[in-house]
C-alpha cells in the first residue's frame, strides 16, 4: 500500500501552464505532413494547417510551442523563410535525414499555427551559425510596431510587405541551443560570453498598439543532462542577463548506439526505461541547488525544453527522421515527468516533450489523412487540469518495484487546487503487473464527491491506425471516500487523475 498526504491549504506555487508545452523541429514528418500540409493539400486545412491535429492539440491544451527547435535553429536563417513561397531559399537539412527543405514553412507559418492553435510562441534564435545583426533583425521583424500607416523600420517594413502588418507575438526567445553540441560545440565559458552578446540585442521593441504587453523572456543554453558544471558557468557569469536557463535530458533505455525498441521490450528493459526518467528528479535537485546559490529568490526558470523518451525508429523508416511509436511504458514516462515538473514549479517555469509530431515521444501521429492520439496524448489531456492551479503540499510512501538491477518508486503523485477549489490528484503506478492500493489522507479538509479518469493496458500497448483507440482514458470508479481519507485501487501499469470536490 502507498501512501499519501495532502494539505490543500497550504499552497507550494503555481504550476505555470508552459510545464505543459511542446515542441516542433524540421525533422522528418513532423511539421510537413504532421502540421502543415499546405493550401491546396485535399487533407483538411485551415491556411496549410492540418484541421484535425489542430482541434487535437486545442481540445488538449497546448499552452506553447517551441520552433524551430532543436539542432535546426542553429543553421536555419529565418530570411531564407520569409516572403513569396516561390522564393524561398532551399536548403539541405544536414541534421535530420539529409533531405531539401524547402522553406514553406517559416515565421509566418509559425506564427498563423501558433494563433490557430491559440498558444504562446517560444522562438529559437541562431548562435550556431548566424550574427548578433540576423538575430537582431529577426526579432525587429518579428516585434516592432507603430501607430503610423508610414514606414516603420527596415525590418518591419519587409513583415508588411509580407503580408503582415501587425507585429507578431514574441513571449519567449531561446538564445540558441545545445550549444555545448550540435550549437557549436563551445565551452561553457565561451557560451556565457555569447549569450551576453547576443541577448542584449533581443530588444523589446515599444508597441503603441499593445502598451501593457510583456518583454520577452529571454532563455539562455543551458546544460546537457548531469553538466552541472555549465549550470555552475552559467549562472556564474550571466544570470543578470537571463529570464530562464534551460535543461536537456532524454529518456534512453540503453545508450544512444542502441537505445531499443519503442515497442519490443522486456520486463527489465521496460524498468530499466523507468529508472532512467526518475533520473529527472536528481537532475531537478542538483540543478536547482546551483541556480539557488545564484538566484535564490527563483527569478530565474528552469526550463526543461527538451524531455521524453528516445527509441530506435520504426523498422523501414528513415532512421533520420526519428519516427518512433509509443506505448504505455511512454505514457508512464509523461506521467512521471509531468508530476515531477509539478512538484518543482518553484523552479521549473516551462518544459518541451519532444516531439508534436510524428517525432519521438509525440502525442500525434499522422499517415496521409490519418491521424492517431497516443497514450502521451491522453496524459496531457488528463494532466492539463493542473496548468495555473496551486501545487499543495504532498507527501508519499510507497514500495519500490522493478527487476533486480532496475527498482524504482511504484508510485509518482502531484496535487493542485484549481481557481474554483477543486483538488486534482495526478497518479501513475509503475508496476508493470501488480495493481496498488493507494491511501489518501487529507489534512484539514473533507471530500464531498470524486470524478476520476484512467489510462491503464498492458506495458507494451499502443495505438495504429489500424485500431486508433486501443489505449485511451476510460471513466475510474475503483476508489472510496469517507471524510479526509481516499482509497484507491490503482491498476497494474496506470495514469489516474482524481478530480475532487471538498466539503
């Protein structure tokens, strides 16, 4: 049996929405086929913008979307997307498969999705391979506004001769990416130097039209997993420069010259992938301490931008493409992450699973028409009750479970209350085959009525085309209450969320 403590009284932050978000690179099928099909495409579209996945990522409230990602951003120069689609400079994208990228899909499609969608845009910039002047002049391009019909700038002249006049919304900007690698290979102290150069000319451009609107949150490269020594560099030498730091750590089972299979896997392989996501926590911990000796009023976010779980491709797949597919055991991974996020929103202020779409732990895939939600889909709806509620207190006891070599918490839990007073409980249970009665105890609170919801199947299943809802939330009445104490009775390999009314 686990056990469970909750104080709904006493308030431990706010879960920014952003913990929620996503991300989106030019690689393989994710933006062209995945998100963007084009105007003329016979898939339903609103402005090239696939309609089906749109209303799927609207129903499960994507809160902000990072492009042009990952190893892209830092040899991708956003004038090479802008203007007449004809135009547009080609390209070949060395990083993800080696194929032409044509450049239909730039800041002016970015930014129509990110409307459709109705989310807030995260815009990385480039250090790798571009000038302070092009980043400079992208955001210009991007955010400066006037209350004249007349000339502007240079810059925002050229946006309305694209076809935009209103500036665009700019909420976040990542001042390159992965710097320490695929960014340019720098050291942590030649990196700090960088980012202080090139942020300074992310401006925040006066909008007449828009007076109150925010500066844009500026978000320096921050460390490769354990690095804690880039942290330490970092925040040494820029931390007054910089809104957040960002953290990237993916989920890989074995090593990164065979990390598995994404659907064949034993009982070990499977608590081996577990063991390897509860490394986050260590992560969360040791990074936050350093950020805490130089910040510690929290000013600074930690922003975990890229996360999820990294499989070999799909057999007969481009293996540059990155196309996986997703089981239960991804699921598990979302849901522990996600209560994990929650549970350090003091700090964490935003995190990107990688990828939307069609790209590893995504949580929609696409085939020509077709679309599929997987088991990550459902957690992030399930989750979403906790984007802008209060994080309360919350302590756990439970067993461990796992194979010898691999034992980890059976399970992970996080709670908030909503701006109507609702208490959310988010659960997953990492035993692959055993169910666990959880024991809920309120303090100082009692429970009038409980709603619940369940994402449970065997370790390795998963959705296709063929069979699009095999695995998906289903209504959870396995519970008791009476007074301040829940009994829960969580299913072998589950996500539950408890959504409870107090007295």
């Amino acid at each position: 049996m686990s056990k469970i403590f909750i104080n709904p009284n006493v308030k431990k932050g706010k879960i920014n929405k952003e913990i929620y978000g996503h991300f989106s690179e030019h690689l393989g099928r994710c933006i062209y086929e995945g998100l963007y099909v084009g105007e003329n495409s016979e898939i339903p579209n609103v402005n090239g913008m696939r309609k089906d996945v749109v209303d799927a990522l609207k129903e499960m409230k994507l809160p902000v979307r990072r492009w042009p990602r990952g190893c892209f951003p830092d040899e991708y120069h956003w004038r090479d997307g802008v203007g007449p689609k004809k135009k547009k400079k080609k390209m070949i994208n060395t990083h993800w498969g080696g194929v032409l990228e044509d450049n239909s899909f730039g800041t002016h499609e970015f930014m129509e999705l990110c409307d459709q969608l109705g989310c807030e845009t995260y815009i990385n910039g480039n250090v790798g391979s571009g000038t302070v002047r092009e980043m400079s002049e992208w955001v210009e391009y991007m955010t400066l506004d006037s209350d004249t019909d007349g000339p502007v700038s240079p810059m925002a002249d050229l946006r309305k001769a694209n076809g935009h006049d209103a500036a665009f919304p700019v909420n976040y900007f990542g001042v390159g990416n992965e710097n320490w690698g695929c960014g340019g290979n720098m050291t942590a102290e030649y990196y700090a130097n960088e980012y202080r150069r090139y942020q300074t000319y992310v401006r925040n451009y006066y909008n007449p039209k828009n007076p109150d609107k925010k500066n844009i949150y500026k978000i320096a490269c921050g460390a490769n997993a354990g690095d804690f020594e880039w942290t330490e560099t970092l925040m040494k030498m820029a931390a007054p420069y910089m809104d957040g730091l960002s953290l990237h750590y993916y989920t890989v089972t074995h090593d990164w010259s065979h990390k598995g299979s994404a659907t064949s896997f034993d009982l070990d392989e499977f608590y081996l992938t577990l063991s390897k996501c509860a490394y986050t926590e260590e992560l969360l911990n040791k990074h936050g301490n350093i950020m805490d000796k130089y910040d510690p009023d929290k000013r600074i976010g930690l922003i975990f931008d890229e996360w999820g779980t990294w499989h070999d491709v799909e057999p007969g797949t481009n293996p540059g493409f990155l196309y996986q597919q997703n089981t239960m055991r991804d699921a598990l991974v979302a849901g522990m992450s996600l209560n994990l996020f929650n549970s350090h929103c003091d700090r964490v202020k935003m995190a990107n699973i990688a990828q939307l779409v069609n790209v590893l732990q995504s949580v929609i895939l696409t085939e020509g028409d077709k679309m599929v939600l997987t088991p990550t889909y459902h957690v992030f709806k399930m989750f979403n009750v906790h984007q802008e509620a209060s994080l309360v207190e919350s302590v756990i006891n439970c067993n461990k479970v796992g194979t010898e070599k691999n034992l980890v918490n059976q399970v992970y839990e996080s709670a908030s209350v909503d701006e109507n007073g609702t208490l959310n409980i988010t659960l997953t249970n990492l035993s692959a085959t055993d169910s666990d009665e959880v024991e809920i105890s309120l303090v100082e609170a009692l429970v009038k009525d409980i709603k619940a919801e369940v994402l449970t199947d065997k370790m390795d299943a998963y959705n296709t085309f063929e069979n699009p809802c095999a695995v998906t939330t289903k209504e959870f009445n396995d519970f008791k209450f009476d007074g301040g104490k829940i009994v829960v009775k969580m299913p072998a390999c589950s996500i539950a969320a408890l959504h409870v009314t107090l007295k």
